[in-house]
C-alpha cells in the first residue's frame, strides 16, 4: 500500500509540474477520439471525412477550452446531417440550440462530461459517467449527462432510420420530419438511460456527502448496484436482453475506475479519526475529522566523500625545521 501511495504522490508531483502539457494533451486525445467518432460513424459528407479534418480540429481544440470543443463536435454533426437531409438538420440544429441553453445556463463547467458521455456510450460502457458525476461534482452536473446521452441516441437513431432521410421526393418532407422527431420522442431505450443516470448520481451524491465512515465507498458501490439494477430491469421489460452482458461489464468497468478516483482524491485514514467539541455564545459544534492518507517525501541525500590526500614530506627540510640531525629521523 506504501508503494502505491508513493506512485500517487509522483504521479500528482507530476501532473501537477507539467500541468499545461497535461491538459493539452487531454484535449488533443479527447479532440481527436470525438471527431473521428463522428466522421467514422456519420459520413455523410464525405469531404469532412479525410482524416486531417479531424486531426486539423484537434490540434485547434488543443490550445481552446473544452466547450468550444464540444461546439465544433456539435457544428460537425449539423454539417453531415445538411448533406443527408435538410429536414433532419433542422431539427437537430434546434435540439441542439435547447440543449446548448440547458448546458450553458446550469452546467457550463462540465465540458468533459458532455463529451466523454457519447463516446463512452458509443463504446457501450456509459455507466461510468453517473457515478464519477455523483463523486466529483454537484447534482447540476447531471444535465451534462443528458446532453450526452440524447446526443448519442440522435445520432445513432438518424444511423439506423437513414432510409428515412435519403428520399429525394419534395412530398416526403413531412415524413422526413415526422421521422427525425420520432427519434427522440419515440426512444424508449434514451429514457431508460436517462432516468438510470439521473436516480444513480442521486444516490452517489447523497451518500458520498454523509460524515459516516468510507462514505465514497459506500456511495459508489451502492450507486453501481442502484444503476445496474435499473438498467437490467429495463432492458428485459424493453424486450433488449442483448444488451444485459454490455450493462454488467460496464458496471464492472465503473467500479473500477470508481475505485481509483477515491484513491486519488478521497483516500482517508478511518483509523486515526478525531471527535472535536467546542462551542461560541450561539453555538455547540460536534466536528468529526478525518485525516487523509499521505506518504512524506522520501529526501534523499548524498554525500560525496573524498578521501584524504596522501602528502609526502622531505626527510632534509623537515630535520631544518626541527634543528635536528637527519639520521634521527630513520
């Protein structure tokens, strides 16, 4: 366990020198992971599809902050859903302008979860999102969550039904449009997910808030045994049992990495715990205090040693010195 905490403390000390570069290096990986994503998975307009488009905007979201990220992801979207069709540009452009409003008004400092939610659903293991939400953040964060999860299921919904879309007759505009609205307000898997993330980082959040003993520990195994409940239970009545083995190795996955952001950010010493009471002239405070589990650096020092230099002394100037005969000195 020392070792590992030893890790922990480099790996801050690092991160915490070459701070920039860090985050940079996320946004570029993250750019590059999104757009790629979305050019792979749409492609509609075949010109964005080259890879130095996606290359090109990762390289400017690198140096940006993650929101505009999250605004060329979208202005992407919009530009393959034009080439495909104008009806089903229309509405998701104003999907995406209420979903812009939501985000910036209530969680606009929750870029990465907005991003990082449709790609890890796109790789079927979201439920990590709901729990690290409900251990890091406050319970606004959520609407992050949703903007992530409705855009995906969009764009996946425009991907299964694109037979819909490619017809050229001016007489199928309405059905084009009835088409794209069934996609969102007919997806019964999307409220599923949805309502699981929401009830999950709920229950994350309360629990992890309480001063009981491993409250993050408690919180995220209770938020991942609330989540795969729901979404399991869901998924039968919705008659997907193809979906089960995604939804319990997704669940894994999260505990997982639950599991190492408490030990990052909440690793507590629970046997060294201290009970304080004191009081002012309105009130008595009962104070629990917890201390948190730190390694000090090892300093190291070393000391170089040089060993003494052998002299030689004249036999004839040290008998001058002392006045005495030389052969005294054999």
């Amino acid at each position: 366990m020392t070792g590992l905490l030893e890790i922990r403390e480099r790996l801050r000390d690092i991160v915490g020198k070459y701070e920039i570069y860090f985050i940079a290096g996320v946004k570029f990986v993250l750019g590059l992971v999104t757009f790629f994503l979305i050019n792979s998975q749409m492609g509609y307009m075949e010109r964005l599809t080259h890879p130095a488009v996606a290359l090109l905007l990762a390289l400017v979201c690198t140096f940006l902050p993650v929101n505009v990220m999250a605004f060329f992801a979208i202005a992407l979207v919009l530009l393959h859903l034009s080439a495909l069709s104008l009806e089903v540009c229309v509405i998701g452009l104003c999907l995406f302008l209420l979903l812009f409003f939501l985000y910036g008004k209530f969680a606009a400092h929750n870029g990465y979860l907005v991003i990082l939610t449709p790609i890890l659903c796109f790789f079927k293991v979201p439920q990590v999102m709901p729990v690290a939400s409900g251990l890091m953040r406050e319970p606004i964060s959520y609407l992050s969550l949703v903007c992530g999860v409705v855009t995906y299921y969009f764009i996946e919904g425009v991907e299964q039904n694109i037979a819909n879309f490619t017809s050229v007759e001016e007489s199928e505009s309405t059905t084009k449009f009835t088409a794209a609205l069934k996609i969102l307000m007919g997806n019964r898997e999307m409220y599923l997910v949805s309502a699981a993330f929401l009830i999950t980082s709920l229950v994350v959040y309360i629990i992890r808030r309480k001063s009981m003993n491993y409250a993050w520990r408690v919180a995220l195994f209770m938020g991942n045994l609330v989540q795969i409940v729901i979404l399991l239970t869901g998924y039968v009545l919705l008659g997907m049992p193809e979906v089960i083995l995604w939804v319990i190795l997704g669940s894994l996955g999260s505990v997982a990495v639950s599991l190492i952001l408490e030990f990052f950010f909440y690793n507590l010493d629970y046997s060294r715990v201290e009970r304080v009471q004191f009081e002012d002239d309105e009130y008595y405070y009962f104070v629990k205090a917890v201390p948190k589990v730190y390694v000090a650096k090892k300093d190291k020092r070393v000391k170089q040693i040089t060993p003494r230099k052998k002299t030689t002394v004249n036999r004839r100037k040290l008998a001058e010195e002392l006045d005495i005969d030389q052969d005294m000195l054999d």
